[in-house]
C-alpha cells in the first residue's frame, strides 16, 4: 500500500494523564510512555501507524517543556516538523495552528488529526479508515472516524450517525456530537446501531477547518493564520488564544450545520485513560491466571493475586492474596490501589499539588 | 528500684523473621529493627527493660554475622558480652553456652534468658515479674515467666499451672508445657484460668540449668562445660551439639520431673510473628481511621485505606480504597498484601531461595 499523495499527519500530543499517575508525570505525560509493553511509546506507535500513509508529512504539536523528548523519540522527523507551544491552549489551537501551517504549504493538504496517547490494535483496518476519510474530506467535509463502542460507556462522548454520503460507500453525515451519556442512555445509543464513539480523530483540509473556525470564533482563525504567516508572532498571539476542544470550537456547530460527516470504523481502540482500562488492554500472561505485567515481569513475583502490576523501579515486587489490585511501582512514588478505584489516583495528584509536593506529580 | 544482685540478662538473639520480610532479612533479622517506631530496636528495647535490672551483667547470644550489628546497636555492653555462634544450634546451645560461661564467672549467679524480638509493653510490671522469679529461681527451680492469654491463640504454646509454690505468693508450679493447640482447645484452657501463654521466657541459676540438662543430655551439657572451661574447644565441640529447643531438651522433661515453677505475669507482650500482629500492635495514628505507619508518615499519603503502611525507602507511598492491606516499601523490595495473608510471606521467601534471589531474603 502507498502513501496517501498530500496527506499529512497531525499529531497533537498534549495531556497530562493524570489518572495514570505515577506513571504518568506532568513531566513526561502518558504519550512518552510505553504503556503496552511492546517497546514503542504511545507517541512512536502513533506515529509508526501513520508513517506508511503519510511518508515524512508530520506535524507534533506539544508543549514546549515535552518538546525535546518528542523530537528524541522521532529521530527520523524534520525538527521543524515538532511544533512547541508556549503555553497550553487546549485542542483547537494546537490542530488549528498545523492547519494554518499546512494551508500555506501545501494548498492540495488534507490533514488527519489523531491524538498521542491513543492504543489501536488493528493498523490496517486503522489504515483503510484514514483513506476513505480522506475521500470525504477532498469534499471539503470535515470527517471524523468513529469508534465502533465496544460496550456503553460513559466515559467517552458518542457521534449520532445521520444519512449516508452519496458517492462515499460506507460513510454518512454526522446529526450531532453528544455529550458523554450516562451508561443507562449509552446502551440505548449502542442498541440502535447509530452511534459511534468520538475518538477525537479528525480528517480536513485545512482551509475547510479554520474557515469553519472562522465562521464561529473568526479572531481566533485569524490569529493562527497570522502566527502561520509570521512566527514571529507567536509570542504575541498565542496566550491570547482561547482555550476551548476543537469538539466545541468547530465540531459540533458544524455538524449542527450538516457540514460534519464520519467514516464508521471497526478498529479496536483504547485510550488508556486509567489503570483499569490498561489492565484491560494487557490481560492476563498467557497461560495463566495472575496479574497482567507492564515492565519487567521478572522482577514481579505474584501469589493469588489479579489485577495489574507495573515494574519500574526495578525493585522485587511481592503481591500476594489481591484480586484486582493495581500496583505501580516507580523509583520515587508507589501506588496501590485497586481497578476499581482506579479513577481516583486523580484525588492523589491533587492532594500532593496542595501539599508542596507537585514535584512528585 | 535497684538492680538485682548477681542478676545476669541473657539475650539470645537469633531468628530469621521470615514473616515479616522484606523488612527483616537473613543479613539483618527482626531484632535489629525498630518495628514500633520510638527509636529503637527490638534488641535495644530487650536491652532497656533489662538493664535496670541487671546493670551491666549481660551475656548476648547471636549468630556470627550478626556480632557485628549487635556490638553497634549496643555500645554499652563490653565486647566480650557479645558471644558469636559459630553456626546456629537452637536455643539450647545458645542459652546453655551462656549458663556454662556464668556457672564459672559468677557462682551465685541467676540467669533470665528472653529473646531479642519481643515487645512488652509495661517494663514495671515485667520488672516486677523478673524481680519474683528470680527469688523463687534461687530456690533452684527452673522458672518460666508465664503470659497472662490475651486471647485463645493457637500460634502459642501453652503452660498449665499446678499447685501454689508454698513460700512464693503467686508463684506456682508447672504441671506441663503443652504445644500449639487449636483454637478451640486453647479456648479451654483459657476458660480454666490455669494456663499461660509460653514466651520462652526462663530464670534459673545456670548449675541448675547444665545439671537439669545433663540429666537427659548428657554429653551435651558436658560439651558447654568444656567449651566454657577452654574457649578455644569452641569450634571443635560447637558443630556436634544437638540443634533442639530449651523447651524440648529441658523444660518440658523438667516440667513432668516437678522442677519448673511459673510466674503469672501480666504485662501486655507482643512476639510480632507477622504483620498482622505488627498492625495490631501499631493501631490507627491517632484521631484517624487509617492505616497503621512505620516509618516515615509524611511520605504516606492513604485515601479510605487501613491497615499497615511501612514506609522504609523514602519514595511517596499512595494507597487507595484497600482495607485491611500491608504494604511493606524497601528500597529492594516491596510486599503488597493483605493482614489475612501475613502468615504466607514466607512463601515468598521460599520462592526467592528457590529462584537463586536468596539475596534478597
């Protein structure tokens, strides 16, 4: 399969991860880890799964602290090609200023848009998605992929399919973004077969996005058109961008306006937002019973015990009689909890931000 | 109060404390931790409660590679009151070592032998019960300090009282020792008020104690005696003396003969086999329902938890919605369990033998 002529990867890697504590660091957020076990971080591997559509066409926005370590993990991207924010302005200006970047240099661009932190275990079926995506959006949609749900969750916001896309098998208009549901209203969505989970991913061209952005916030399109055409500018521009989701900014008017279309995608999906949901994605070593194992699995000796154990620090990790338990082991914090409080690892890093302690988070 | 005259401690200091790895270890057993937190050893505290009593007339008793650690932690005690184990015998070579070497220093002598690893808690009123039992000892009977039962432990065993000693108020014979009943059985006993928990705890004069094993080891006592007369026989008798408990080789046989007395006691006595029992002893910090600390409690952060945080490595220590978990943090190793499960800690360490880390034990 070839490249995908003038497609070009966009790669917001931005976030915190708080819930993945201590893992996860406002230092080195989850995006710079390898969280799956397979010696790619989270960002490689977002990375490796659209090289093969996008060749070297890459745009990483990240926070400028993250900067260099981003650009260590790419080794073979263009160092202009990794964008540093000056300061966190959330996900409509990050993806705004790549497209306002894009529109300038490359007129034909379509650019995919696909968080850092995000597992997906099918690249191929990921592959054909994108593509079919970018037919959408060579018609001036702006085209979402949405998440076939695996089962009603509440934790993620749903896309409500609308008709088919004349000439675009498959894909079909998108009548509105909704709010993450309570799981009651969720399975309702699932049963009808016409929602999607929004993932986040978005396929444009550039000028269709921020012509879209102009359209509801136009000083905030023309600031970033301003900073593309004048880096220079940056430093005066940017703090005052607002912080808003591209979701809010641009999605869902859009969609309001039928100008929002998704390419429904059969991909399995996870993005790891806390431990629970990476015990999940590990399971169990084959052929037994125990914990799954994200480090060194050497060094962790397990009795009776479930749940998840990540090793670090490479210290001997003991557990023994725990059923679901999460152990998280890193040279200077520990965490034990269990799946099902693995939500409140959050509470953690507030109470050491309020105690002098945000060294540690 | 004043010391007791000729009163010799004798502190046998051996023991692995498996249970309570990875904080005890081969290299560096129980006794040599604080395991309460007010600053000192368990050694030390043996050693505090003692010395009241005894001044400076004490003989300890460790293994060879642990003579080192037991000098330092005792800086008060000459270096020859320190005796070194060639390899461990049990505690009759140990005890009996100690009764040979003081039937020749000091022949009005009387000997209390209690091991390094106990807690008690009131050392008035154990002063007291020592102070009885070494009057009633000078009439040359083997006396045993007997624990008032806290409860009907079967990880104990048991002494049953028989007759009042005329002569000593309080003092009674010893019928038997019995071993570790069931619970149930030791609910019996219990209920008769005639039983008390066995602490190896012993007072006698030494020559009572090498006679009274000379009656049914003879050649043993005869080889203690000899080393004691010539030192330097040590490491040719030393590795041919039975490995066999005091209970066993003397107490128990001298208990059936009608020479054992006993001393109720009453002080609050702790043995810490575990970390169940290390939590018990430890309780909730004050005015919190949360788990118990040992170590540094600004380095633990507990979020609807109980039961026991050791925090022994400097790193932060958060634990989440666990009842009854221990969590045991060294810079080698970590434990994560339950109080339930205390007692299979040692599987663990088996398993690091098994597995060529006995370094680690």
């Amino acid at each position: 399969m070839s490249a995908i002529d003038h497609f070009w990867a966009v790669i917001p890697a931005g976030g915190a991860g708080t819930r993945l504590w201590p893992l996860s660091r406002s230092s080195a957020p989850k995006f710079l880890h390898d969280l799956t076990g397979d010696g790619r971080t989270l960002l490689q591997s977002t990375h490796d799964r659209l090289a093969p559509l996008a060749d070297d066409r890459f745009v990483v926005v990240t926070g400028a602290a993250h900067r260099p370590a981003v650009v260590e993990q790419l080794p073979g991207l263009e160092p202009d090609a990794v964008l540093a924010e000056p300061s966190p302005r959330d996900s409509m200006a990050a993806i705004g200023l790549a497209a306002a970047l894009l529109e300038r240099r490359d007129p034909q661009a379509v650019m995919g848009s696909f968080p850092a932190d995000h597992v997906i275990a099918d690249p191929d079926v990921f592959a054909d998605c994108v593509r079919a995506a970018v037919d959408v959006a060579r018609d001036d949609w702006l085209v979402t992929l949405g998440i076939e749900p695996a089962f009603p969750s509440s934790a993620f916001g749903y896309i409500h399919l609308g008709d088919e896309l004349p000439g675009h098998a498959g894909a079909t208009a998108v009548r509105e973004f909704v709010e993450k549901p309570s799981v009651r209203t969720a399975a309702e969505y699932v049963a009808t077969g016409r929602y999607r989970w929004n993932a986040g991913m978005f396929v444009v061209r550039p000028t269709v996005l921020l012509d879209l952005l102009g359209r509801w916030h136009p000083e905030f399109a023309a600031a970033l058109r301003a900073i593309a055409a004048d880096p220079s500018r940056m430093d005066e521009l940017w703090p005052a961008l607002p912080k808003i989701a591209l979701d809010h900014a641009v999605a869902e008017p859009a969609a309001d306006a039928g100008q929002v279309a998704c390419v429904p995608s059969s991909f399995r999906w996870e993005d790891l937002g806390d431990f629970d949901s990476l015990a999940t994605l590990l399971g169990s070593p084959s052929g037994t019973e125990g914990p799954s194992v994200l480090g060194e699995a050497g060094s962790v000796l397990a009795i009776d015990s479930t749940g998840l154990i990540v090793s670090g620090s490479g210290r001997l990790v003991a557990v023994i009689g725990l059923d679901d338990v999460v152990v998280v082991d890193t040279p200077d914090a520990l965490l034990v909890t269990t799946r099902a409080r693995a939500q409140d690892v959050k509470q953690v890093v507030g109470e050491l931000k309020d105690t002098g302690r945000a060294g540690l988070t």
